[in-house]
C-alpha cells in the first residue's frame, strides 16, 4: 500500500485535519458538561398562570439575567409548554443552588411604605449598589437610590414622626387575608414591629398599604371565615395547625399555609411570609421634610454569615433586574452532586471504550481481517472527537442524552461502514472486487444507501430538535452532528482506506 498516497488523498487528509483540529479545540477550550456529569441542580419552575409566546419569552429572559447577575455559569432555561421553565445550572454546590432557587422563587415586586402609605415602588428605584457589610449596624447593606418625586413623598409623610416604623417589602401577599396563632397577632401588634405608642401597628399598615388583613384564629367557624375573606385573592394560614386547610380547599376557597422553620424566630417568620424588610426606625435627619433619595436593605447577620450575605445579594439581583409579568413557583428541585456526576463521567468513558473494542470484535469476526476490523474502529474513534471537538468549539453542554446521541451516531457508523466494505468485496462470499462491476459504481451504489439513511435520521432528528426541548434536544443534536460528520467526512475517508487495503490483496 503507497501510504504516502494515501495520506494525501483528499479525502483522508480532510479526515487528518478534523481530528487534529478538534484534538487542539479540546485542549483549548475543554468539554462543557451538562449538571448530570458534571454535577448540578435541575429545577422545575411554574408560572401562576398560562401565558402567552412573547411572556413566557419575557420571564425566561428575566430569570436569565437574575441568574447572570449572581454571577451563576452554565445556565439553560427551556420553557415547556405555557406554564412551565425548566432551568439546569451545572457545576454549583448545595448552598448556590439554595440562592438560585431563592431568586427564582421571587417575583421582585418592590414596594416601600410609611405610616401605611407607599411611597415608591420598583419603578422608583434608579440605581442599586454593591452589596457591603457594614460593622456598625452588625448586617449586610443592599444601598439604592430612588425617584425625586418618591423621595418627596416620603419627606411629606415622615415630617416630625421621629423613630416611626418605615417598612420596605418584596412580594408582600396583596389583598389577602392572614389567618394567624393569637401568639403571631399579638407580635404582630407590638413594639416590635411599630416603635412608639403613637404609630400604627403592623396590621393597620398591611391593610392600609396592601388590603391585607390580619385575624387572629380564634376557632372560628369554616363558614365565618369564608365570609371574612370574601373579594380576597387568598388566605395565609400562619402558624395555624387542624384541618381549616383542606376545609377550606373543599369551599373552593385559594388557600397557602405557612409554618416556621426549624429554629427561626417568631419575628423573622413574620418577616419571611410578608416579605418584608425591617421595620427601620426612622431617624431624626429624615424628619426635617428634606427629601433624600438613597435608602437601604439591611440584613443583620455577623461579616462571616454566608447565609445573610447570600440573601442580600438575591435581593440586590431582584432589585437591580426589577419584577417579573407573573409570578413563579418552584414546583421541583432535582440537585446531582458533583462527585455523582465525577462518577457518570468515569462510566461513561468506560462504556465507550468498550463498545468501541466490541465493535471491532464484531467486525472482525465477520470478516476475518484485522485490516478491515482496525480501520473501522479509528474511523468510529475519529467520529467521536470530530463531535467532541465541534461541541467544545460551540460550548455545547454533553449531558447523558448527548452522549446517548454519540452513541447513535456512531452506530449509524458503523452500519454504514459496513455497506462500503461489503460493496468492495461483492458481497460476503466473494473475496476480491468483481471485473463486472467497477469500484466507482460499487461506491456510487453504497453512498446512495448512506446518504437515504442518514437524510431520513436528520430529518427525524430534526423534528426532535425543534418540537422538544430537555434531553431530547440534546440526543437529537449530536446525533445530527454525528451523521452529518460521517457523511460529509468520515465515510469518504474510509472508502479510500478500505479501497487502498482491499485492493492490496488482489
């Protein structure tokens, strides 16, 4: 064989390149790998309701750029259907997919009241910034500046009302009603929440601002309940134990129950179900009728509490990419451990490794000769680092449906593979390629069959790619880009090869 001839066939020497090519973007660039390799959190988002193309579009671009601002890589989000996202973040611990599913749980609609008035809200704030602690207050500052005209507002409402509560919210439960324990209403009411004798207490104010109102649970019967939050959107079940719920449910009646979490305090569980901020004292300075426009989100917690810096950075990001058309649940969360993911990585070069020998195996019990059995093997090889290559070149993240595509691929591969060879040889029982019919039209009978399968595996594929979304789309993708790289440049390669070896023999 004139191996000389051979490399510097153009076909083969295109095949040469491919490989180094994509040997060198690898190196370069390296392989992304989806959360199921490499580790990660899969979470499944619900909007409140249906909507339409373009809001759908809008939220998954809003949620893209809250997670761009934390600073998270590796982001996808696919919306299925008109209610549900599905978002897959790769390579992040346990505690920085609590942050992304705190973010994405907010609908980042601001408002800020004083005296049970708003005063501003997420379109008064003009600039939010950097995130700092500050020792003397002993918490986290989320510093923003808001609107003349809110600031003026304010100076209005706050003259002369020294150490008043001002309160800032995210998310509050407009027109609802609060069904809570007679301990939680009575917190509720106190100076804890107010100050000074002479401001309104909690309820007052979430009444005035919001139309939330604020009962206590007195046993009340299901059917005087019923007529109390007549014309709400919900109840809020706080702190409230027995059936009320599913009573409740059974009316038709929209309800949500709240319950502390383990270790938290009364008064931070009260914050938590109204979204609330503070109460801030108000200070002398900002009783004078001087409007002043920066204000500030204070989270307590010491300099080396990950958890309070971690929640003042979410509420800068909802500040900063302000609220979403509809508001979002996460309805599942799905968290893969890096070293889980280190593990599927190690089975599956494993896997691959062995299906390439078995295949060579299988080729070479067919047709008795090694020099048919090893070319089919690296062309295969060649296969998988061409796509290798093209999905580093373009950052495409190689989950397990992916590497299921690869696999496809190659399969079709191999199939094809061995049409070409059996072309050459006219058929399994002859040993040498017949003088009646030439290697050309040999050759054109094969690359017909090839190019029918793999035009009928693309456009399947295709519909895949387009009318799907999660694994599917991944499957589809690289078995796309498999085919398409067999026909165009490895199928052509090893026809010359298997040509050369083949007619050595005659």
């Amino acid at each position: 064989m004139n191996l000389k001839k051979l490399l510097l066939n153009g076909r083969v020497l295109l095949l040469i390149l491919v490989i180094v090519g994509s040997i060198l973007t690898i190196i370069a660039q390296g392989i992304t790998y989806g959360l199921d390799i490499s580790g990660g959190v899969e979470i499944t988002v619900q909007l409140e309701k249906p909507v339409d193309e373009a809001t759908m579009e809008e939220v998954r671009i809003s949620l893209e750029n809250r997670l761009n601002t934390l600073g998270v890589k590796d982001i996808t989000l696919e919306p299925w259907g008109d209610q549900i996202i599905k978002i897959r973040v790769a390579n992040v611990t346990e505690e920085e997919a609590s942050s992304i599913i705190d973010t994405i749980n907010r609908q980042g609609v601001f408002y800020a009241e004083f005296d049970g008035v708003i005063f501003a809200t997420g379109a008064d704030i003009k600039r939010v910034d950097q995130v700092s602690y500050e020792p003397r207050e002993g918490a986290w500052i989320v510093p923003f500046s808001i609107s003349k005209e809110a600031a003026e507002k304010f100076a209005q409402l706050a003259l002369g009302k020294v150490g008043y509560p001002v309160d800032i919210f995210l998310d509050p439960p407009v027109n609802s009603t609060l069904i809570v324990s007679p301990e939680i209403y009575t917190l509720m009411n106190s100076n804890e929440f107010k100050f000074v004798p002479d401001a309104k207490p909690l309820p007052q104010r979430l009444k005035e601002a919001f139309n939330i109102d604020v009962i206590p649970y007195e046993n009340q019967s299901v059917e005087e309940i019923a007529q109390l939050v007549q014309g709400k959107e919900k109840i809020i079940l706080v702190d409230v134990n027995g059936e009320l719920e599913s009573t409740l449910k059974n009316l038709g009646i929209k309800v949500e129950k709240r319950e502390p979490r383990a270790g938290e305090a009364a008064d931070e569980f009260i914050r938590r179900i109204l979204g609330l901020y503070g109460p801030y004292r108000l200070q002398e300075g900002l009783t004078t009728g001087e409007p002043h426009t920066e204000l500030a989100i204070s989270i307590g917690g010491s300099k080396e509490d990950i958890a309070a810096m971690g929640q003042a950075q979410v509420v800068s990001v909802v500040l900063r990419s302000g609220s979403l058309p509809v508001k979002v649940f996460v309805e599942g969360v799905n968290y893969i451990p890096p070293t889980l993911g280190e593990q599927f990585r190690k089975q599956v070069v494993q896997a691959g490794i062995v299906a390439l020998l078995v295949v060579g195996l299988i080729v070479y019990l067919h047709y008795r000769k090694a020099r048919i059995a090893i070319p089919v093997v690296l062309t295969s090889l060649s296969e998988v680092i061409a796509i290798l290559g093209v999905a580093a070149l373009i950052r495409w993240n190689l989950d397990l449906p992916s590497i299921a595509g690869i696999i496809a691929a190659i399969g079709t591969g191999v199939d094809q593979q061995i049409v070409i060879t059996d072309e050459l040889l006219g058929g399994r029982k002859k040993e040498k390629i017949t003088k009646r019919s030439g290697v050309l039209k040999r050759m054109g009978r094969a690359f017909f069959v090839i190019w029918a399968s793999a035009t009928t595996t693309i456009v399947a594929m295709s519909f895949l790619f387009k009318f799907f979304v999660g694994g599917l789309r991944g499957f589809a993708f690289t078995t796309i880009l498999g085919v398409l790289i067999g026909i165009l440049i490895t199928r052509p390669a090893y026809a010359e090869i298997a040509k050369a070896l083949l007619n050595e023999e005659r």
